[in-house]
C-alpha cells in the first residue's frame, strides 16, 4: 500500500482459496434509496455493502451477502464481499466488469468511503483468483504463477488453515506500521524490506514446487511480520506456532494484519496428521482447496 509501494515498490504472493462471498440483487418491491440489507450470516458486511450500492448509482434493488469464511479472519473477506457485490450490479446494468476495475473501485470504496487502511492485494486476489504474483508500484502488475498439479495437491494437503476465534483491528495496525515507516523506524523498514524480498522467494519455491522452501520463508517471513507492531502476535498465535514447530512443520504465518484472525500452518510432506492433532486445540480448523476462478456469476 502506498506511500511505500510508490516509494520503494512492493511486492505481494498470494494464493486464492475456495472460500466465497457470494452476493445477489434483486429488484426490491418496497426499497428506501441508497440502502441495502446483508444475510445474517454476513451482518457486518452492512456498511460495506451499502457504501458500494450507493457508490453506483443503481437504485430500486436489494442485495444480500452470503459467505462461507469467518469474519475478521485475515483471509481478505471484506474484499471478497465488495467484488461480489460490484460484480453482481455490475451484471444488474448488463456491464460485463472487467476485474482489475473491480478491484480498484473495492480499494477506493474502502478508503474513501470507510476510511480502512490497506493495500490492494486482498482485491486482486479475490478477483482473479489463482496463484498470483502481485508488484505493485504506480500500478498493479498481476502475473499469474505457474503450479503444477503435483504442487497444488500436495499444499491443499499440507497446508492447515486455523482460525483462532480471536478478533482483529487490522486498520488500527496498519496505520501504526506506515506511520513507523514514515516516521524511517529502522526496524520497520528492514522488516518490510525482509518481507518484500521474501515474497518475491515464495513465488519461485511455489513454481518450483518446493514446499520445503516456501515453509522456511512462511517462518523467517512471520518474524519480520511480528517485528512490525507488538499487536501483530497474540498469545494464542504464539501457542500455535510453537507447537506446530515442535510437531515439526515446515512453516508457519498469521494472515494478513494479523492480532487475531487465521494462521496457516504448512506441515512437512510426512507429518500432517501429528501437527493438525497438536494445533487442533486451540482454534477451528478450515478446510479448503485452491481457486482457480476468482469471480463468477450467473
């Protein structure tokens, strides 16, 4: 996210999985202008969703959002809910939306009109789904990577997605990690570098199809990422961590802003069912395949 994309350039890896915000509209009988309603099992979506309705413009139509992922888990749901949602209007006025646009105007929304701090990464992933290689600068340049059948079966395999039922402010921890890099915090700026560099690795052990590798950056890459704000790690992440360690996995990572929200765990190629038994404990485990798709519609 800028300013330090712009200034230094940055860099994301990120892989889509098959959990989905799915949104409707429909021509709404009795409908107060500019308002829209979310299912309940989405009911936090509400300020989202209606700043999107009101940012097109449609008017006269009701939508509902459903999703099959936890809120605040930091596995890019918000970003999920407003592609869906602006796909779907999209389709409403007979547009056929193109996904980077997609993106952007989630992004905008987000900022401007909720003021969230945060970068473009979770949009891109949501809509154009895959294995994406993310460089951003003044622009966005999505590269999509290479993963062999091999490679995709053997991390949907290896790869444990835990939710620790613990909730996330990751505006607030945002915020205070720019104004540290603004601020030139030293410790701030080599982590982000670390981090930066690390990613650009992870794509290359992915498309190489080394697991081991891409294990060992997740874990060097989660200690630059806790190095960024001491809110960033929580005691039960760390209990987690520590015994997925111990029960010898290849890696390990909170996602996005962390404070809460989902780890992923990736396992050694032989010991899955020892760290899924010691990690099981303490959170609700997800399971999922990768995405291939990113957005779809009826």
């Amino acid at each position: 996210m800028p300013p330090y994309c712009h200034e230094l350039g940055g860099f994301v890896c990120n892989l889509a999985i098959n959990r989905y915000a799915v949104a409707t509209v429909r021509a709404a009988e009795t409908y107060r202008a500019g308002a829209a309603s979310a299912s309940r099992r989405d009911a936090r979506a509400n300020p989202l969703i209606d700043a999107v309705v009101r940012r097109s413009g449609v008017r006269d139509v009701e939508v509902t959002v459903d999703s099959d992922f936890p809120v605040g888990a930091g596995l890019g749901g918000s970003s999920s809910a407003s592609a869906a949602v602006l796909y779907a209007l999209a389709r409403w006025r007979g547009v056929e939306p193109v996904a980077a646009d997609i993106a952007e105007e989630g992004r905008r929304i987000e900022v401007e009109e909720l003021g969230i701090a945060g970068g473009r990464q979770d949009h891109y992933a949501a809509t154009h789904g895959g294995a994406l290689a993310l460089t951003f600068t003044e622009r966005v340049a999505v590269r999509r990577l290479t993963l062999s059948n091999e490679t995709r079966k053997a991390f949907e395999s290896r790869a444990l997605l835990i939710h620790t039922g613990e909730s996330r402010i990751s505006g607030s921890t945002v915020s205070a990690v720019l104004n540290a890099y603004r601020a030139g915090e030293p410790l701030v700026l080599d982590a982000l570098a670390a981090m930066k560099s690390l990613a650009v690795s992870m794509a290359q052990s992915l498309e190489a199809g080394n697991l081991d590798a891409l294990g060992a950056l997740l874990a060097e890459h989660w200690i630059h990422q806790r190095a960024l704000h001491p809110a960033i790690t929580t005691l039960r992440i760390d209990r987690i961590v520590s015994r997925a360690r111990d029960a010898g996995a290849a890696g390990w990572k909170a996602m996005g802003a962390s404070g809460g929200g989902c780890v992923l765990v990736l396992a050694g190629a032989n010991n899955v069912a020892d760290v899924r038994r010691e990690i099981a404990p303490l959170g609700e485990l997800l399971d999922f395949r990768l995405d291939t798709a990113g957005l779809t519609g009826l």
